[in-house]
C-alpha cells in the first residue's frame, strides 16, 4: 500500500477540532480499521484539546497538522505556536484517584497509552508533537 | 440531546436520542444536564452507549461525574452497548473497576436486574 500523505490547519476551537478529529479518524480507518482509525482521532482531540486548554494561542493562530498513513505506521505531527510544553514531561494521572483524574491528565496518558512512540521538540518558537501509532 | 427514563420505579435509564460523538462541548453539556435529572432515587443506572460514537478525555470526565453522584447513594452504574474501541478506553484508564461494563442491551440488562 503507498503512503498516504496529508497537512491540515485548524482552529483553535473546540468544536472545530471535534469535526477535525472525526476526519482524521475517518481517513485512517478507511485503510486501518475502526481501532487505529478511533486511536488516531482520540490522539489529535487530546492532544489539539491541551493546546488549546493551556496554550495560550491568539485567535488567529492556527494548528498544524501532518497525518502520514504508511503499510506499519500512521504518523501525526502536530506543530502550534503557543507557549512551550512537554506534554511528555507531564506525569501519568493516578488512575486511583477519580477526583484528581477528572481534573485532568488523562489526555496525554491516553496519548500515550495509544500510541507506539511519542516524540516532542520545541522549535523556532512552535511545540512539534510528532505520534506514531 | 440526552433522554433520561426510568425503568421499574427505580432503575433510570441515559440515552442519547442520536448518535453523537461526547467530546468538547458535548461533555460540558452532558454534565449540565445530569445535574438535572434525578439520578439520586435510582437505585441502579444505565448508560446506553449504542449511540455513543466516540468519547475523548471531557466525555469520561462526565461519566466519572455520573458515576459520583450515582455512588454517593450506593448505587450501581451499569454501561451497556459500548463499542470495542470505547470499552478499550475506558479499560485502559481503570475505569473498569467503577463502571461496570456489560455486553448487553439496556433490555437485557434491566431484566438481570430484577
């Protein structure tokens, strides 16, 4: 199967990201079945989420969004331009402990958990957040 | 969006009356509108998951929400008809040992109940 290559941009809105994560899930599950295609769209919501969450973006930044469908992998990269955050640098949620995990944490232990490899670097100013599933 | 019903007197029932994805906004709602629904005289409760088409971080922290309210009172909550990759999820997190997670209809899951 030839890799398919695709970029996006999309705001910064929850909603729109929502609709964005459905078309992303939609792309990949069209060639990699419903459970990579769910992996694929739960780790763009959360990770585009916590961007908007705690990003501190201005209202006409916009995220960018490389999605790579290879034969063995999926690749997502995932560039913004709000303030620098590791989101590997966050400490796994204490699954224990409902109160504090409904406060937050679960997205990127998710991401995490659903991916093979998880890689960040911060760049001429933009976080790259680069997932393979 | 959400339907609440109640089964027997004492077993309510959630729905959602069309398949949606319980993310962002949604999962605001979706723990708005629990606050509403006398959830605290039911001595079990039933999430119908059949038209739960995706859920993301916001959408379990409302079922946690649901889940608190429910236990406070001892009771039990039961979600039914949930996807593969849902069921995954929430396994994933843990949340297996609060939830209890069955392979039914909410039919079949009310008739076990009495």
């Amino acid at each position: 199967m030839a890799e398919e290559n695709y970029s996006f941009t999309v705001e910064p809105e929850l909603y729109k990201i929502d609709a964005f994560s459905a078309k992303v899930s939609e792309i990949v599950r069209r060639t990699k079945g419903n459970e990579t295609g769910f992996r694929a769209g739960l780790i763009v919501i959360e990770a585009c989420s916590n961007i908007v969450k705690h990003g501190e973006l201005k209202e006409d930044d916009l995220i960018s969004v490389n999605l790579e469908v290879g034969e063995e992998e999926v690749t997502i990269t995932i560039e913004d331009a709000s303030t620098e955050f590791n989101p590997l640098k966050v400490d796994d949620p204490n699954l224990e402990n409902i109160e504090l995990l409904q406060k937050g944490g679960m997205g990127v232990y998710l991401i995490k958990r659903f991916s093979k490899r998880v890689d960040y670097r911060y760049e001429n100013g933009k976080n790259l957040l680069k997932i393979i599933i | 969006m959400f339907e609440f019903k109640k089964a027997n007197d004492e077993i309510g029932v959630i729905s959602l009356v069309k398949r949606a994805r319980i993310t962002g906004e949604m999962s605001a709602n979706f723990r708005k509108w629990q606050e509403t629904v006398d959830l605290k005289s039911c001595s079990t409760v039933i999430v119908d998951g059949n038209n739960i088409e995706f859920i993301d971080s916001m959408g379990i922290a409302a079922l946690i929400s649901i889940y608190k309210t429910v236990s406070a009172k001892g009771s039990d909550l039961i979600l039914v008809n949930l996807s593969e990759e849902i069921k995954k999820l929430l396994n994933t997190l843990r949340l297996d040992r609060l939830f209890i997670i069955k392979n039914c209809s909410v039919v079949e899951a009310i008739k076990d109940l009495c």
